[in-house]
C-alpha cells in the first residue's frame, strides 16, 4: 500500500508500507493497516472494533500494548449565534 505522509499539511511523503500502526500522542495504538496480499488490506480503529477485538488483534501483529476503548457520549453544540453578523 502507498501512503502520503503530510506535515501540517506542508511537504508530503509517499512511502510504501504492508503495516501501519497509528498511534496517539501517549504512544498508544489506535488505528493500524495491513496488507496481506496485493489486493487485500484491512484497516480497523479502536473505535471500530471494540476493546477486545481490537486488542487480541494487537497481539497478533506482534504489539504488547493493552488499548482501553471508551465511548464518550456527546451532546449536540446548540445553534450558533454570532451577534451583529
């Protein structure tokens, strides 16, 4: 698989890769990428997946990290209103 690779959005890199793993700014893993074959890549999030799916998947790339998954309910913002606009 090809990837592109911005830095705020400046300087792209394309790299090719059969493994991504991304992680947060606590280096915990919450999304990866694999490529099995040519035409085969599975993609799955923490979100996604759910907890333990997500973590016996990362046993089997080999990742010793345990991710906790929350779900974070949220309420829709109100209407905005700016004044004199």
């Amino acid at each position: 698989m090809k990837l592109l690779i911005h830095d705020r959005l400046n300087n792209p890199v394309e790299i090719q890769a059969t493994r991504v793993v991304v992680l947060d700014q606590y280096d915990n893993p919450i999304a990866f990428a694999l490529q099995t074959d040519p035409e085969i890549i599975i993609v799955e999030s923490a979100a996604e997946a759910g907890q333990v799916a997500f973590n016996a998947t990362l046993r089997n790339l080999g990742i010793d990290k345990t991710v906790l998954v929350t779900d974070v309910k949220q309420k829709p913002l109100k209407d905005i209103v700016i004044p004199n606009a």
